[in-house]
C-alpha cells in the first residue's frame, strides 16, 4: 500500500542550497580522502568512481527537488541518529568505515593489488546498480530516512522493491559499498568491508524493526507477508 503520494513538499531555497552544498562537500571529502592517501591525481579507478555516481546523481537530484524536496532534506540534512543506543553504533562504524576507504588510496600507493581493468568497470556498473536500488527506494518510499525513526502519518510501504524484501535501501546500500574496494583498485580494502557493512546492516536492520513493530501499525502484518530482511531467499 503505495500511500507516500502527495507527500512532497516546497522547502526553503536555502535549505535546498544546503542540500546541494553538502553533497558537493561529500564529493570533495571523498576526493581529498582518496588522492592525499594515493599521493596523486593520476589515480584513475577514482575518477571513474566519481563518473559512476556524479553523472546519475545530477539526474536524481534535479528529479527530487522537483518532485520531493522533502525526502532530500530528511535524508541529507537529518543524519544522527535520536537512540543512545543507534547514535553509538553509528559512531563506530562511522570511525572504522571512514578509515576503510583510506585502505584503496594507500593499496593504489604502494601497489599491493593488482586489480584488472575489467574488474574495475564491472564493479562500478555494480555499485552503479546499488545506487539505483536505493533511488528506486526513495522514489517508492518517501519516508526513507537516514537514521532510524517512525514520522507523522508515516504508512507501511509494501510495494516495487518493499514487496521483495523488508529493506530494499539497505540491499542496494550492501551492494553499492561490497563493490566500492574492487571498484576502487583495492582487494585489501575489500577485507574490512565485508565485516563491516554486513554486520552494521544486521545490527541496524534489528534496530529498525523493533522500533517499527513498536510505531508503526501494519508492519508486523507486512513482516508476515514480506519474509526476507535484506537478501531474498537468505535473510
């Protein structure tokens, strides 16, 4: 039951300049991350990185100012967690994943992988079709947050990618960041992401539910329906 229509809404124009402006930040944060930890511009799998995500990124952003402003500004503006408990394990995982993107960097500096071009360019169409899970998701949900809440008048959203598994985002999100390191240059990096986003996944689905089960009414009738959390046929 789709019943997010109608829910966009007009925003200040400063606030949607600082939408804007906060994810030109987050393109340069993450350049700066990159080519200081690779000590050069010639790093290419980067650029190619950015190419995947920037060109479709200009399309989703022009489409949701026009057509949910709002569900940008929850999501990009709207980011620490309200839980003791959550603001914690988002801190963590914060700290640690943040030092795992350093890992790419150094891995193109002193050349530990060597990772074949191709399987570059087939892991950026693989983080390529994570980000478009998750803007599928928005499109579907305006609801989707990026911290762990219930809002006024939100409803249960069991359609498109809701019919297949309770958390479509976060399995786009899995894919988008497990393919991030190859996409990157780097089977080292690959190391420390495949324990952290599985296990922060876990752990924040688990948080999400059990404040769902207790607001949101429906959705333990959507949980019978819907059985798979993240991955179909597995969990």
């Amino acid at each position: 039951m789709n019943l997010n229509k109608g829910l966009a809404k007009k925003i200040p124009l400063k606030v949607i300049i600082k939408i804007i402006s906060r994810i030109l930040l987050f393109f340069i944060f993450m350049g700066l991350l990159f080519f200081l930890s690779a000590g050069s511009l010639k790093y290419w799998e980067v650029w190619a990185y950015f190419i995947t995500l920037i060109v479709p990124a200009i399309f989703v952003i022009t489409y949701f100012l026009r057509k949910d402003p709002g569900l940008l500004e929850r999501r990009i503006l709207r980011r620490r967690e309200k839980e003791k408990e959550h603001k914690s394990i988002q801190n963590i995982f914060s700290i640690i994943f943040l030092a795992g993107l350093l890992i790419p960097g150094l891995d193109y500096r002193y050349q530990w992988s060597d990772v074949p071009y191709y399987i570059v360019i087939i892991s950026d169409i693989f983080v390529l079709a994570g980000y478009l899970i998750i803007v599928r998701v928005m499109k579907e949900n305006s609801f989707a947050t990026a911290i762990i809440e219930t809002q006024e008048d939100q409803k249960v959203i069991d359609t498109g990618p809701y019919k297949v598994v309770r958390h479509p985002m976060y399995t786009g999100g899995m894919i988008f960041f497990l393919f991030t390191p190859p996409a990157l240059g780097s089977y080292w990096a690959l190391i420390p992401f495949l324990v952290i986003i599985p296990t922060a996944l876990v752990l924040r689905i688990k948080g999400e539910e059990k404040l769902l089960l207790a607001t949101l009414p429906g959705y333990s009738d959507y949980c019978q329906k819907t059985k798979y959390h993240l991955i179909p046929f597995i969990w």
